[in-house]
C-alpha cells in the first residue's frame, strides 16, 4: 500500500507523523513523510510581525494535492489554525484521486471531529499509535473497517448523512511508550514549501533553516490540569485518563536522541515539548539527567514547566544534565482571571515559582514565561495585576505574549458563550496583540524594570481593550516587540542557544567557539547526580 502522511503547518517539528511514519514502517515499505509549509515561524518577519498566514497559493495546494494523490492512502494532520488549508488540500487531492483513502488526524480533527467529518474518509481522535495501525491492516486485507477505535466514519444511508462514532482505545501505559519505534527523521521526508515546483526531499539544509540547530521532541504525555483555553481539556473529555502523566523510560529517550546525533553533525541542541515534564518524579529526572550527561552531552530545554510543579530539587537535577532553557506558562497575574482559566493557584506560586527559576540566571538563559493578554472579560484591576507582576519578577526573564484565542469545543469557548462574549478563533494569529495603551506598557516592563513611581503613573491609563483600543499604539508595540527580539537574540546567542532562529548564521557562531559544552563545562550542580537529595 502506497502511503502519503502529511504534515500541514509552519513547521518540520512533528512528533505525532514522525511517530506513526515509523508504526506504519513495521509493515509497509512505501512509506513516506510529507511536510506541507504554510509559513516558516521561525522567519524574522514572522517573528516580528507576528504574521503566520499562509503563503500558499492555489497553484501550490493544488501541486500538493496532485503528488499526494498518487497514494492509496493519505493521512493528513494540523493544528486548528491550519485547518482551512487542509480542507483545500484535500479537495485538490480529490480532484486528482477521487479514490484515494483520506484520512485527517490530529489537533484539529480531534477538538472539532463535526468540522471534519464532511471532508475525509476517516476522522482520528486522540491518540492514534493503535488505531492507524488497526486501520491500515483491515484496508489492506479488504475487511470491514467500521468498528476500528479511535476514528469517525461518514457513512450515507436511505435518510441522509449518518456518521459511525467510534470512541478511542485505551491510552498507551509507560510500558507500552517504551517499546514504541524512534520517530522517523532525516529519511522518506519531504517538502512543499511556498513557490515550491513539487515536493523535495528534506536536506540537512533545510533542518537548519526550518529548525535551526535543535531536535525537537517529547517524553512524556499527559497533562493534569484542565486550563480552559487548552486543547489538552478536549482530551480529558475523551478520555479522563489523559490527565495523567505518562512517560517512556529515560534510557528509551535517550538511545532516540543518540540515533539522531549518530547521522546529523549539525543538532547542538535538544528541546524537550513536553506538557508537564517537570512534574515526573526526581528520581526519574536524576536518572534522565546521569545518562544524558554522559551519552548525550547536549544543553536541552524544557518548555513544558507548570508553577505548581517547580521545586528546587528538579531544577538542579535538571541543571546537572545540561539544562540551559525552560519556558513556564504563567498567563496572568490576576488571581480572577487564573480562575476563570481553571490555572492551578494559590497565593503566592506564581511569585514561588518565578523565584526558584530567577535564581539561576547565572547558570542558564533567563526564563521564558507566557503570558495572555486581549482577554474582553478582564477588568482594569486584572490588567495591573498582571503588568504589576511583570513589572516585579526577578530579572532577567523574556515573555512569550498570546492573544486570547479559542480552540473549538474547549472550555473558553463555552465560558464566553455563557457571558455573550465573543473573541476569535484560534484561526487568527494568536501572537498579534491589540492596538492598546496595556500592552505598550506590557512590552515596555518586559524590556525594563520601571521605577515605582512612574510605573504607577502610567498604570493609570491600562485599560482593557475594548474601551482603549487605539491605532496609534501599533507602530510604539512593533518597536518595542522589535527590541525584545533583539534582547531574546541576545541571550540566545551568550547561551550559544540555537535552537530557534540563527539557523545557518548558528553554524558559523558555532564554529568559532559560541556555544555551550556541557561535557567540558560540567555546571556546578553535576554533584547533586550522585548524592542524595535533603529533604
């Protein structure tokens, strides 16, 4: 069976196609990887101009639907903002195959399978490491495949439309994400990029330009929480046992990350994108941190930290195996507005947390911490909460700034319906902030810790957006949004952190010496791999 997965989106870092690339591999030959690119996010004017729109013509999707026709079956993933595009790819690879088996999986079809079903032969929800498998085995043997978990089926009958709804099968257990294959990389991938005459094969240029010098990649699965504007609450839905932390041993992600040093020279850098990888116990993470240190000997980062779960003890054992980069969700500084969230809180953690982390700016990056600004039901007092908090978390640090957006069928979207509000979907640029006073202010206390008196001063005129917005304030936010990538450049480049952006121009600054070795510069926290914690 000729298979095509395709991956639509701005990016080449996809676990979930990587994954299941390798699954089908165990049985088929003719697999291979397609990467659609909408965008390159990590451009500077991308990144500057907080523009994520796809660049893709008609005459591109219809290129790309033409070569992936040529499949027996097509999987096709993407996360809700791309989810337009992947309609008119499908349409296009119809024209050209009218029998080709669709079948569209991942972030999108699973928060909002209704959207899907019109358009594909096969809808997946959640997890997909049995049921695609499951799938592919009965098409291929000609057998009934209308029960198979985990997918939704269109089905036409005498009254109209129907739809069979299969619920998933059961999560995978630790035990059985240990005897998962490595996720394919550097082989059967390619590329349609904007302009592009066809697909390409992935080269180690294009790794690169798209991911700089990192690998990217994740451990564990799972998140506890139930913050309502995250996809990850549609999940819980489905399933309740997604709330809980799952993850291979260390030993299963360290030989990945070992397959992949063995055939690219080029990856100095390993990001891990794990929801909630802090919150696996210490003794996990002191065994991950003692392998990694000496097979690996990369600096990694951890984007996935949660405020409830920093403690100092993880952080050091994490410093001792290399850690150099983490990004902490923190998303307001309004005790209301956490709430509304569903954000685990108390008074205090979000102070708790940002202290533990501030004092090791010695030894790796500052922080990175997301923050969420443009929400309509915030009031002038949120808002000072959450500049206020800027304004005084230990130094240094770098945001990440996202627009309220709302992914279908997740909590946000019901609880703005419930007060008749309404706000877009995450289809629009999430990255873009409103034309206000706020968050002027919000960009300038993340460049500089203000004086009292002149931060309270210019308080007073923070107020929420739909009552301040103003297109005057546009010009001031991309001038001051332009100096914090300038700052973020900064500190990527005196951490030798390219892991984001400085792709080809990383290469030559690596070449002269500017970046971090953790086998010849062991930090001061190595020790705590071979004593036991105090507790």
């Amino acid at each position: 069976m000729r298979i095509r997965l395709a991956y639509v989106g701005s990016s080449i870092s996809s676990f979930g196609v990587r994954l299941l690339g390798a699954l089908l591999l165990r049985d088929d030959e003719d697999v291979h990887l397609h990467f659609v690119l909408a965008e390159n996010f990590r451009k500077l004017s991308s990144i500057l101009f907080s523009d994520a729109s796809s660049r893709l013509s008609s005459t591109d999707i219809e290129r790309i639907g033409a070569e992936l026709a040529c499949a027996d079956l097509v999987g096709l993933s993407c996360f809700s903002e791309y989810a337009g595009l992947t309609k008119d790819i499908i349409a296009a690879i119809r024209r050209h195959n009218p029998k080709a088996f669709i079948v569209w999986g991942g972030v999108h079809p699973t928060a909002d399978p209704e959207d899907c079903i019109a358009h594909a032969d096969a809808v997946g929800i959640g997890e997909a490491e049995i049921s695609l498998p499951a799938l592919v085995q009965r098409i291929k043997r000609n057998e009934p495949f209308l029960d198979v978990p985990g997918f939704w089926f269109p089905q036409d009958d005498a009254g109209g439309s129907a739809t069979v709804r299969n619920a998933p099968p059961p999560l995978l257990t630790s035990e059985q994400l240990d005897v998962l294959p490595h996720p394919l990389f550097g082989e059967r991938e390619y590329l349609f990029s904007p302009g592009d005459q066809g697909f390409r094969p992935l080269g180690a240029a294009d790794y690169v330009q798209l991911d700089a010098l990192s690998y990217n990649t994740m451990w564990s699965r799972g998140c506890p929480f139930k913050c309502s504007y995250c996809g990850n609450t549609r999940l819980i839905e489905i399933d309740a046992d997604y709330a809980r932390i799952r993850h291979s041993s260390p030993e299963h992600i360290i030989a990945e990350v070992e397959s992949i040093l063995t055939r690219f020279d080029h990856i100095k850098f390993v990001v891990f994108h794990d929801d909630c990888l802090i919150s696996l116990p210490e003794a996990v993470l002191k065994e991950f941190s003692e392998r990694w240190r000496a097979r690996i000997g990369l600096p990694f980062a951890v984007t996935g930290l949660t405020p409830v779960h920093i403690r100092d003890d993880k952080v050091k054992a994490l410093l001792a195996g290399g850690l150099n980069r983490v990004r902490m969700g923190i998303q307001s500084g309004s005790d209301a507005i956490l709430k509304f969230y569903g954000r685990p809180n108390r008074p205090g953690l979000i102070r708790q947390a940002t202290d533990i982390l501030g004092q090791y700016a010695k030894v790796m990056m500052p922080p990175h911490y997301d923050m969420i600004f443009d929400n309509p039901i915030e009031t002038k007092e949120d808002i000072a909460a959450s500049l206020r908090l800027l304004n005084d978390m230990p130094r240094p640090y770098m945001i990440n700034v996202f627009s309220l957006r709302y992914i279908p069928n997740t909590q946000l979207g019901r609880q703005l319906a419930e007060v008749s509000v309404d706000i877009d979907k995450i289809e629009r640029d999430y990255t873009s902030v409103m034309s206000t006073f706020a968050n002027v202010l919000m960009y300038l206390v993340a460049l500089v810790r203000l004086p009292a008196p002149l931060f309270d001063y210019l308080l007073r005129f923070a107020r929420p957006y739909p009552e301040s917005a103003h297109p005057a304030w546009q010009p001031v936010i991309l001038l001051l949004r332009a100096a914090l990538m300038a700052k973020r450049a900064y500190f990527h480049i005196r951490w030798g952190d390219y892991s984001i952006v400085f792709g080809r121009l990383g290469l030559w600054l690596q070449r002269l010496g500017l970046r971090p070795d953790v086998r010849s510069a062991p930090n001061r926290y190595s020790g705590l791999l071979h004593r036991r914690t105090e507790r």
